[in-house]
C-alpha cells in the first residue's frame, strides 16, 4: 500500500513514517521543510510547499498512492493569534490543494491529523467528539475550518476521511532517534526539560486555575502510541470503513505542576519556577474521553504514562 505522507519531516510525522515503514507500507514523505528535518528522512521524499498547487501537481503526479496522511500544518496556538492570515493560508489553502490532487488522481482515502484545540473550554468532562466545536485560536479554527472542507470533499467526491483529534503529542521513540524539535517551542514538556538542561527559570502560566493544584490539567498521549493510531486508521478505510473523527488521548490529565515535577524527577535538576499570568485561551481542564477510538479503532495506548512520556523525551534532548 503506497501512502503520502505529508508534512513527515515533522515530529510526529517522521516517527509514524518509521512506524509505517515497519509495518512494510511504500511511503513517500512531503514536506517544505518550513519546520521539518530533513535528515530525518529515510525514504522517498517530495519537496514542496503544498500552498503551490501547480508544483504540487506536477511533482507527484502518476505516483499512485492509496492514502494520504495529513501531518503538514502550522501548528502553535500561541503563534497563530499573532499571524492569522499565514495559519489560514497554508492550513486550509495547503490542505484544500491536497484534496484536489486527491480528487484529480483518485485517492480514496485521508488520514488528518486534527486537535482537541478545536473543542476550546469544554462543557462536559471527559470530552467526546460530540462536543461542541468552539475553537479559542486561529489555529483551532484552522482545522476545524479543515474538518468542514473534508466533509464536503466526502460527500461530493466520495473521499474518505478519518479525523484524529489528538491531545497533547509527547514523548520520543524508545531509540532516542527523533524527537520533539519545534522552533519555536512552546509545548511544555520540551520547555521544562529545557529549564533542566540549563538550569534556567521555568515560566509557569497561571496557578490560580481552580484544579487541585491550581495549574491546568491535560492529557498528555506518547507520540509512538499516535504513530500506531495513524496505522489503525488506514487499515479501518482501506477495509471499508466510513468517514469519522476520533479522539486521540488517555483520558487522563495531568497538572502542569505534575509535569513539571516528573521533568525534576528524572532529570534530576530543581530548576526555579516563576509564576505568569494565564495565557489567554487556556481552559483549565481538558482531557479526552478515547472509548470511540478504543471501540472502533483498537487503540491502546501503551506508552502514554507521564513517567515514559517524559524519560522518552528527557533521552531524546539530552541527546540533541
Ligand atoms: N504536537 C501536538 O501536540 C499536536 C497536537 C494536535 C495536533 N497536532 C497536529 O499534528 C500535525 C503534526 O504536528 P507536529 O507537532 O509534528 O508539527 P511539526 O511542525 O513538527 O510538523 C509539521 C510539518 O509540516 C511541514 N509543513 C508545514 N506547512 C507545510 C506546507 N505548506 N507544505 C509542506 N509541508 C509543510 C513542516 O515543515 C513540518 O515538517 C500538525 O498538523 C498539528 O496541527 C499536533
């Protein structure tokens, strides 16, 4: 089964690119390299910006491919508030060329890598994918505005899709091999075990949420645990499955507190924390209710505990 993936110089595409390798799928990564490492790249390789829709037709055409795989976004809250016009553009205009080229050489099936942020505050915990949708970002928008072309795209060129709405991507492969390298960074894992690495100050956004500890809960899943999800979900299309959108966590949340507790843990260093005032668009608690995906996927997260998440992660930028 030939599959593209785009954006799979990225995190969490290259090391489901890996996992798909494994599995014996003929993958052919895209990806403008505007955030992606090219030396992470171990097979057939376009480069090309998917906004360039002449060039993206040109370069990959009679390629043949089975399925898509949707990783190449941008993909930072925070960011996109500051530059909505570049979030809209290449999130929905990038993808909207994808599925035309999707349409034009018969593609049947896409795989999309969407976000809890699409949920904004959540009425109701654990949160299902009937939630309402009322994204608090650009970037939320983005891909919910990405989940509603889709939709249209299936109904009118009978495409079928698969959302995977993850919560909090984390973690390294067992490896050390790849890891979590976003510029800039602004995930917390990778900002704390930076705090570590330098023994630096950690900047704490809010501690006055009303959670336990007064700092916000998320769900924390391990990228590997992704990469499989992704395999599970091609494998459901390609056997006939319709058109749907899964979320993908543990259903567990862990404060910020917590977190950055475990970074000290394992690596060993009590790094100073200061306290800042809440980022705006920050619900206090989220986390995922994942049976859908259990039930009908067959995913099993198996090395999402916030123990591996972070060892994972501390190995992998210790490293690099
Ligand atoms: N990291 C998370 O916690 C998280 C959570 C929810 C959803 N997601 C989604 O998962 C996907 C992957 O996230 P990531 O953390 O690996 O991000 P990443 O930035 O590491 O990877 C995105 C890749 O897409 C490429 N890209 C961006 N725009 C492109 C374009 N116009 N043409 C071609 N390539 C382009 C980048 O160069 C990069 O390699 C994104 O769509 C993101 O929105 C991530």
């Amino acid at each position: 089964m030939k599959i593209l993936v785009t954006g799979g110089a990225g995190y969490i595409g290259s090391i489901t690119v890996r996992t798909l390798l494994s599995k014996g799928y003929d993958v052919t990564v895209l990806d403008n390299l505007s955030q992606g490492h090219k030396e992470t790249i171990i097979t057939d390789f376009v480069e090309v910006d998917l906004r360039e829709k002449a060039l993206l037709f040109e370069k990959l055409k009679n390629k043949k491919f089975d399925a898509v795989i949707h990783f190449a976004a941008s993909a930072l809250a925070g960011e996109s508030m500051e530059k909505p016009y570049f979030y809209f553009h290449n999130n929905i205009l990038g993808g909207l060329n994808l599925l035309e080229f999707m349409k034009e050489e018969k593609i049947p099936h896409i795989v999309f890598s969407s976000t809890c942020a699409l949920y904004g505050t959540p009425e109701k915990l654990p949160v299902n994918e009937k939630e309402s949708k009322k994204p608090e970002s650009v970037y939320g928008e983005s891909k919910l505005a990405f989940e509603n072309i889709l939709k249209w795209y299936g109904q009118i060129y009978n495409i079928k899709y698969t959302n995977l709405r993850y919560f909090n991507a984390s973690g390294a492969p067992l490896d050390g091999k790849l890891g979590e390298d976003h510029n800039p960074e602004t995930h917390l894992i990778p900002m704390a075990i930076k705090a570590a690495k330098e023994n630096q100050p950690f900047k704490l956004f809010g501690d006055d949420y009303k959670t336990p500890d007064g700092t916000c809960i998320r769900d924390y899943i391990h990228v590997l645990d992704l990469a499989e999800a992704h395999v599970l979900a091609l494998e459901k299309l390609k056997n006939g499955g319709q058109s749907d959108s899964f979320n993908l966590g543990t259903g567990k949340g862990y404060s910020n507190k917590e977190v950055i507790n475990m970074v000290k843990k394992i690596s060993g260093v009590d790094f100073p924390i200061t306290i800042e005032k809440r980022r705006p668009g920050d619900p206090a608690i989220i986390y995922a209710d994942n049976s859908k995906a259990k039930q009908e996927l067959g995913f099993n997260p198996i090395h999402s505990d916030l123990e591996t998440i972070v060892k994972t992660a501390w190995e992998w930028h210790k490293s690099n």
